[in-house]
C-alpha cells in the first residue's frame, strides 16, 4: 500500500482485448446443423471448435455430444462397446437401487 491514508495504488484490470476476430458473414454453427453419428442419437452441443489450414484447404475441427432420447421416467446412457456396437443402457427411475 501506498499514498496516504491507506489509499492503494491498485488499479482496475483492463479489460482483454480479444485476439480473434469472427468474420460477421460466417454462421455460427448450433447442433441442429450438425447430422448425428446415429440415427438413434441427437446432437446435444458443439464444443472446442478450432480451425487449421491443410493441403491449401481449411479444415474445422469440433466436439460433439450427442445422447439418445431421454423418455419419461428413465435415463438412457449410450454404451459403446469395443466393437464400436452401440448399446442403449435403460436406467429406470423406479428402480430403487438407483438414485436419481
């Protein structure tokens, strides 16, 4: 602390200035954009998009959480199996083994 009467020489961080730019005619992408990977999934969020430049082409990189439908009174959780099979586990509400 400096300056008299207890006054500090503490300053008010400034505010970032942002080093990326989005180009206002590029659409921002939502998940209904996106195909799921199964027909029994849907595209939940788009996550960690990143672009990079390869063979004179841009390429965009993203994350993408998908997850069945979830009916009332369970919890579907999709399984993949090292086959890369797809199973869906019911977790059911009722279940009194299950807390929810």
């Amino acid at each position: 602390m400096s300056g008299s009467h207890g006054e500090s020489d503490h300053q008010p961080p400034r505010k970032a200035r942002d080093l990326a730019e989005r180009f206002a005619q590029n659409p921002i992408l939502v998940p209904r954009d996106i195909a799921p990977s199964r027909a029994e999934l849907s595209v939940e969020c788009l996550l960690n998009p990143g672009v990079f430049q390869f063979d004179q082409k841009s390429w965009l990189l993203l994350r993408v959480a998908e997850r069945p439908s979830q009916p009332q009174g369970k919890t579907m959780v999709p399984v993949f199996h090292a086959e890369g099979k797809l199973k869906l586990l019911v977790l059911y509400h009722v279940d009194r083994k299950l807390v929810v």
